[in-house]
C-alpha cells in the first residue's frame, strides 16, 4: 500500500509540474529529441549496438541450439529458423540497415 501512494503522490507531482511546464515546453523539448534522433553519430551508435546484439544472440543461439540438441520440439525449431534466415540478409523488422 505504501508503494502504491507513492506512485500515486509521484503520478501527482508529475502532472502538476508539467502542466506548469506548458505546451511551449514540451515543445522545446520534442524538438531537442528529434535532434538527438536525428544526429549522425547516435543513429550510427544505435545502428552498430543492434548489430552486436543481432551477433550475440546468434553467438547465443548456437550455443543453446549445441546443447539443447534434438530435443526442442520441431514446431520451435523451425520457427527459429525462419527467424534466423530473415535476419541475415542485412534488414530487420526495425527499419535499420547495416550500413
């Protein structure tokens, strides 16, 4: 209970503050996001961390699969695969690329 009243007096707070903050604020900073999105350096930072994660789980997907063996049911392994082959052609679901 006691958290609960916290997040309650947090929720609280949260609004009150912002709604001091305005429109004209939030629109400050919506746009100082949008241009750290938009940043060269950050979209490739993001881009290169999705690629290493992309590497580590199939380096994880091996390592599993060699000790699993045979023994996952033929429904998961082939969904698995299918996964697999559709990430390696360089595009995901993410609209990122390996560029």
């Amino acid at each position: 209970m006691r958290y609960r009243l916290t997040f309650i007096a947090g929720l609280a707070l949260g609004y009150v503050i912002g709604t001091r903050a305005g429109r004209e604020r939030y629109e400050q900073l919506k746009k100082s996001a949008r241009q750290f999105a938009q940043n060269p350096a950050v979209r490739n930072t993001a881009e290169s961390a999705a690629q290493s994660g992309r590497d580590l789980a199939g380096k994880a997907y091996h390592a599993v699969s060699e000790k699993v063996g045979e023994k996952v049911p033929a429904p998961v392994a082939d969904r698995l695969r299918s996964l697999r082959d559709r990430g390696q052609n360089g595009e995901d679901d993410w609209g990122t690329s390996n560029t």
